[in-house]
C-alpha cells in the first residue's frame, strides 16, 4: 500500500458510497465497505456498521473480513493462469487427461478453456456428471468446473491453489487479511455472513487448500488485489507477477466469441457487447472485468479508467423481490458515472489554477 497516495476528492464518488449503503440496507447486511483505486490513488474509504446482527457486534472497520464467495474465483483463474504459463497445461488440452474417471461420458470434448469460461455444459444429477449441451455452444454457471479445474491445478502444479497464492501474491504482497478460514473456528475480524435458514447453497467447510468457499478478505485487500491486475502484474514500479498471467486472466477465452453468450477471461466475466444479463453495466466500456460473489461482493477493474472498485456486504443471497443483475450493474455504472464526474472537476480546477 506505500506505493498508493491518498486522494482529496473522496467526495466524488459519495453516490458511490449511498449505493453500496442502500444495497446494504435492502438486502438486510449488518455492515459493509467501499474502497475505490483510481489512477494509482486510494478514491475511497469507507465503512459502516456492524460485523453481525449481535448487540455487542464489533463495528466493521479496514481490518474486517468479508465472505468473499464466487469472488474467491479471481484467485483460481489466477492459478490457472500461472500453471499454464509454467507450462504445467494448456488451456486447451482435454479433461480427460488429468483424471482417472476419464471415461465419464460428459467430459467428451471438454477442455480446461470451457472450464474457465463456463462454456463446459457440464452438470451433476442424482450423483452423476451430465452434460446439458455440446462444450462451447452455451454458457451455464455451474459448479463442477471449479472443482475439476482445482483438481486440474493441484495434479500438473503439485501445489494447491491456496499454496500458490500464499507463494506468489500473500508473502510477497505482505497481505494479513487474506485467507481460507476454518468456518468452525472464525475468528475476530471475520464478518458474519447473514443468510435464511436452510439456504440450498450454504455449504461450510474447514478445508484451506483453496477449493472451498470459505475464503474471507478485507476490502483493502480484495482491492490491491484488483490492483494487481490492473497494473499487469507491477507491484511498486517492479513486474512481481509476469504480465503474460494477468493478460491471460483478465482477457476474453470464450471459444467461441460468435456466440450471444457472457464472455470470460480465466473465471472473469469481461465485458464485450451490452446485454440485458450482463453483470456489467451498459456505461462501462469494452475490456472492464468483474467478480459478483452470493455475498453481494463484487470486485470491479476498468482499466480505461486505471480504477479498481471494491464492494463489501455479508449478505449471503439476496431478499424476495431483490433483482440482483440491475442492483450490480447500477453499481458499476454509478462508479463509472463518478470517474467522469471526477475528470471534469479536475479539468475544472486546473483552468482556475492556471
């Protein structure tokens, strides 16, 4: 964080904060955060209420962590990204190369790209693996792509996801509030995450190796996390992570491009053409990129503002009536919004300065 100034002009992204607080507000969160990088400088800062809904809750500052949920994907295109680059797999070598149970009918034309780009078709039924589609010819958010491309990672790596992480970005980065936690044993600075009984989709889990969805962050954290992939991998005028990962990462895979379906980088959801499902909003121009976690985080770049955006809830899904795609698109577009609002003003006082 030496590397980054504080900005003076926090107040031009105020209708950024109202935002994330009436998301807050109507999904019924106890607290949460914002925290806006743009040209190199910290925009924003701020927090509110509440670690949980207990009287004696501790109040959420910069050291609290959040549930991160889908979001924690960054951090597995991530690896992915650097076991390619070693050369450990190719994006486009087949699944059924990695595993035993080969045979499996679904995984027939299956590559690591459709993994990654959610364009697999690949299902679990009643215990079985199905496919609902012919690989490349759809997209479907589904789960077993991250759990075979964790597999994937940890056979041809020899290291988990987690391991790579804490090699490549936590040690050298010096980040404390980055982590898979052990659910059973939260400690202090972890945020409650607020859910209704007997949600489907809660799953808890003690495993650290980076394949569960137990990964806990600051807003800070989760930020200069984003940071790092807008500056292509630099860390404080130095190339810590090669550039050619976070290009990977962060750039368009999708097999077929053709196609009226999301498009995604290594997990990321990139934006190309507008469209009514997109997570991102219409405003925000072609090459911006972004996770939306069941939390309601989301981390934000667009690099043709050179910003990052970071949004903090602990709101696990969402309440009846709450329409979450036009909720995180309004997000992005009142971020984007403020960005041009903030380029006028500087304009604006640079003429009276000269």
């Amino acid at each position: 964080m030496d590397n980054l100034l504080v900005n003076n002009e926090t107040d031009l992204f105020n209708d950024v904060i109202t935002h994330v607080k009436d998301s807050a507000e109507t999904l019924g969160s106890s607290g949460g955060a914002l925290y806006i990088i743009h040209n190199s400088k910290v925009a924003a800062e701020s927090y509110f209420g509440k670690q949980s809904n207990a009287a004696n809750a501790l109040e959420v500052d910069a050291e609290t962590q959040f549930h991160i949920a889908s979001v924690r994907k960054s951090y597995i295109g991530f690896a992915a990204a650097y076991a390619v680059y070693k050369g450990c797999f190719s994006i486009d070598d087949p699944i059924q190369r990695f595993f035993e149970h080969a045979h499996v009918p679904a995984y027939n034309g299956v590559s690591v790209r459709h993994l990654l780009t959610h364009t697999h078709g690949l299902r679990k039924a009643e215990g079985q693996m199905i496919s609902e589609y012919k690989p490349g010819e759809s997209w479907a958010y589904r789960g077993p792509s991250i759990e075979l491309l964790t597999e994937i990672i940890k056979k041809t790596t020899g290291k988990s996801v987690a391991q790579i992480i804490k090699e490549q970005i936590i040690e050298p980065l010096g980040f404390q509030s980055t982590e898979w936690v052990k659910m059973s044993q939260p400690h202090s600075r972890i945020a409650e995450t607020i859910r209704d009984q007997g949600n489907p989709f809660w799953t808890v889990t003690d495993s650290t190796d980076g394949s569960g969805m137990n990964m806990y962050v600051s807003a800070k954290e989760l930020a200069l996390w984003g940071y790092l992939h807008l500056t292509e991998g630099k860390w404080k005028e130095k190339q810590l992570i090669p550039k050619e990962i976070m290009q990977m990462a962060t750039t368009i895979q999708t097999p077929n491009r053709s196609l009226p379906i999301h498009k995604n980088g290594f997990l990321w959801f990139i934006k190309d053409t507008n469209d009514a499902t997109n997570q991102i909003g219409d405003s925000l121009p072609k090459g911006s990129y972004q996770f939306l976690g069941y939390t309601n985080v989301a981390l934000l770049v667009i690099p043709e503002e050179k910003l990052v955006a970071v949004r903090m809830l602990n709101r696990y899904g969402s309440s009846e009536g709450y329409d979450y795609l036009s909720d995180i698109r309004s997000f992005g577009d009142t971020v984007y919004k403020s960005t041009k609002y903030s380029e006028v003003k500087y304009v604006e006082r640079m003429d009276k300065d000269h």
